[in-house]
C-alpha cells in the first residue's frame, strides 16, 4: 500500500537549460510503454516552457520504473520520498451524494490515480450491477467533473484501484458475504462515508417501518462494519432538518426532540445521529464527523450546471404539476409547449424560504474539512441564504408554463377540487416546509477549511438554472408522463 513520491527535474544537457517537453516528445512515447498513467500525466502538466519540476509517484519496488528513470538523460535530480496510499469507503456511490462526493475525491486526485483506493457500496439497478452503474457514471460524468480530456485513459488506473461490494441497508451483515467480509477485515479504511439513506417524505406505517430499518437500524450495521475494518473517520451524512421545526440560528451539534418533526425522515435521520454520536463517545473514540446537509440541489460549480441523478425534494413538487398538466391538456405538444390555468391557492410563508445546497458544494466541503484534519465533529452543509418561498415556487411555475396559482398566507378554507387534490397530495408533503419560520444554519466549524471557496447564491438566476436542467432532462425522457 506504499509508493514513492518521486520529484525529478528535466534539463536538456546539450543545450544547458530547462527541457521543454511536448506531448509528441521521444521521451513520453517511451514513457507510455512503461507507465501509460505517468504519459497522461505529463501530457496534462507540462504546458509551460520551460517546466523544470514535476512530481509523480512510483510503486515502491518497482525496479522497471527504476531503471528507465536511471537511463533517461534528461533528469538532472530524482528525489525519493515515501507516502501511504488513502483508502477511502462509500456507501451510497450511485446516489447524487454519493456519486458527487466519488468524483470530487477523484478530481482532487487526478494527477495521482493511483494514490487512493476505493471501497464502493452500493446496489445493483434492476440488470445493471453496481460496478457497470459506476462506470457509467465514469464514463458520463467523469469528462466534465474533472475537467480533463484524457479522462478515459486515467479512469481505467481508477477502475482498477476499486473495489465493489453490492449491499443491502436492511439485510443482515448489509448482506455481504462472508468472504467480502473476511476480505474487509484484512483491509484499514482511512475515511468511511456512509451517504446513503431513504428519502421520504410521506406519512404511513410501512413509510416510517422503511425509514426506521434503512436510516437508523442501516446506519447502526454501517458503524458495525466501519469498527471492524478500523476506520480512522466514520463519516455520516445526515440532515440539516433533523433540527425539525427548531428556528433561529441552529447549531450543527444541537440535538432535540421537543420542538417535533415535519415528518418521519428528519425523526429518522436524527435518531441516527444520536446512535453514532452515542456510539463513538462510550467507546471513548474520537474518529467520527457528522455532515448535516440542507436540501440538495443539482450542480452549479461543476459543468454540467445543474446536473443531478434525481428529481426529488422541490423538483418533485413541480412534477406534480407537469403530470397534472399533461393529463389535463387538451392539445397536441410536448410538455413546455402548452400552458396550464389552474384555480389553486398556496400556502407558502412570505417571510422565510427553503435553504438549498448545490450538490457539488456539499462534497467540496466534505472533502476539504476531511482533507484538512478539522477538530471539529460537526458541519452543516449549507447555503448562506434561503431563497424565499414565493420566489423559488413561481420560478417553477413560471418554467413549467403553469398559471393561475395564488400564494396565501395560511391554508385556504372551502377548498376547490384541485385544492383537495393538491393538500392531499403534494401540498400535505411539503406545506410543513413552505408554512414554517426561517431557519439560519450555522457554519462556522466549516467555513474555516473552504480556502475561499464560497457557496454559489441561490438567486432568480442560479435556481432557474437548475429548473432549466430538469425540464430538459423530464421533458426529453418523457418523465412527467
């Protein structure tokens, strides 16, 4: 699990000066058949002319690489140093965090490949297998995220430094076996991130029976396995909300059931966090942080802007709409090409509004706070301002060509029967959330790790951005049907 941090300077002895290497050079046509990930390596890099100094690395041991290095005239220096490679567990890897926070660590890696291996949790989607849904997202996302053009070539060195293990959040032993675990056992995790969970916002008893054996009795098997394989960090991704209907300026360790819930996820979610808290401090162990993320939203760092794996949360409220207006219409078209009139009041506060994280910002400072050793447990994940109720929701409607809705200021009596529909459907969802006082997040333990990287605002702009992302993406595949 070792390599050698290798640091070597080119000069051209005939010419007594700094080498200029291009990427057609001798020099990297023999470099590929020795290291093809060094090649792309100092294609990516070497840009600027002259480029005295590079840094790759080197498997310890590797007497090949060795000798090619000693039989290069151009390296006047080669300095060796030692370093651990990081091993790093996801649980959750095809979800939008999860899948985020995958090629945020990979872009902060990109140089060096193979300096990180990676323990990937997830499950299988329907004939796909976890490890083909992770190359897709490679292969989709992989391009774009990391902002480098011979992605391809670097993802294969990626691939090979990954390890899957299909799970099961509410199976016994997550549903490994026994030779997957027998493996882990023998493995040492630096970071394990459990980021997966059940997003649900409905009421019902097999609702809060899933909530319960996937969030908190799922989570209680994660920590299991995180002590066994010794993990330096357990890492788990809960929610801003489990501050329930709390308001005010909320701290990222403040921990109560008195003020209720909005529904039975945030319960879960904090039911939780107390388990791993409570479990790391019996134990007198230090090696956990907890991420508390707000509502997550699509990209609006990392192109493509607006991306995400899933419409849920806000973008689930404005499908309620387009399938009302596509069952509706009466005219030909696609599902912009038409407006819908409807007679509905809303209930939304006009003095507070929905505090929305864009996805890659969260895995950004998920992974700087871990990068930079925080003495912290705590963070939110968050943006620095809600963006009113009234604004994000007319964007929606807006956008998806719905008119005639009212914003009230508490829920109409003597409903219409599309209020009937609407408050017993999606209105009963998230009308909890529209009706409550503003919340602010506090963000200090994180803001000190952010090196200046700041939380995109969530504006007009910036949110009709992510609508522009899923119109495109549902009207195109059809999804509002």
């Amino acid at each position: 699990l070792t390599t050698q941090t290798t640091t070597f300077s080119f000069f051209d002895p005939k010419r007594s000066q700094p080498l200029s290497v291009s990427p057609s050079s001798p020099f990297l046509a023999r470099l590929q058949r020795v290291r093809p990930a060094w090649k792309i390596f100092l294609e990516l890099n070497v840009t600027i002319d002259p480029f005295p100094v590079i840094e790759c690395e080197m498997d310890t041991g590797d007497q090949k690489m060795g000798q090619f290095l000693s039989g290069e005239s151009i390296f006047t220096s080669i300095h060796l140093g030692t370093i651990k490679m990081k091993n790093i567990a996801i649980t959750g890897v095809t979800g939008l965090l999860g899948r985020n926070l995958f090629l945020e660590i990979i872009r902060n890696n990109i140089h060096q490949p193979e300096s990180v291996r990676y323990f990937l949790f997830g499950r299988s989607s329907q004939s796909v297998s976890l490890s083909d849904r992770v190359i897709q997202i490679l292969d989709r996302e992989g391009p774009d995220y990391s902002g480098i053009e011979e992605f391809e070539t670097i993802k294969e060195t990626i691939l090979r430094n990954c390890r899957f293990f299909e799970i099961d959040l509410c199976a016994p032993n997550l549903g490994l076996n026994r030779e997957d675990l027998q493996w882990l056992r023998q493995q040492s995790i630096d970071w394990f991130f459990h980021t997966a969970a059940s997003t649900d916002f409905r009421d019902g008893e097999m609702v809060r029976s899933n909530l319960n054996a996937t969030n908190v009795l799922g989570t209680q098997k994660v920590v299991d396995l995180s002590v066994k394989l010794e993990s330096a960090q357990f890492v788990y991704v809960s929610s801003a909300y489990v501050c329930g209907n709390n308001s005010g300026l909320i701290s990222p360790n403040s921990i109560s059931f008195e003020h209720g819930f909005r529904n039975n996820y945030e319960r879960s979610k904090l039911e939780a966090e107390i388990f791993v808290r409570d479990f790391f401090a019996n134990r007198n162990l230090n090696g956990f942080k907890i991420f508390r993320p707000s509502t997550i939203s699509g990209r609006l760092i990392e192109s493509p802007i607006g991306a995400t794996c899933k419409f849920d949360v806000f973008y689930s409220w404005l499908t309620w709409f387009m399938r009302l207006k596509k069952k509706l219409q009466t005219k030909s078209g696609d599902c912009l090409s038409n407006s819908l009139s409807l007679n509905l009041q809303v209930f939304a506060n006009a003095q507070a509004g929905l505090n929305i994280v864009p996805v890659d910002y969260a895995v950004k400072t998920m992974y700087q706070v871990m990068k930079g050793n925080a003495i912290e447990e705590s963070f939110h994940l968050v943006n620095e301002h809600e963006i009113p109720h009234r604004l994000y929701l007319r964007i929606m409607l807006e956008k998806g060509g719905i008119e005639g809705i009212e914003f009230v200021n508490r829920k109409p009596v003597n409903l219409n029967p599309h209020e009937q529909f609407y408050y017993k459907t999606v209105g009963q969802i998230f009308s909890p959330y529209f009706a409550g006082p503003p919340m602010h997040f506090d963000t200090r333990s994180a803001d000190k790790y952010m090196n200046g990287l700041s939380c995109p605002t969530m504006d007009a702009t910036n949110f009709g951005k992510l609508i522009d992302y899923y119109l495109e993406q549902t009207c195109r595949l059809e999804i509002v049907r």
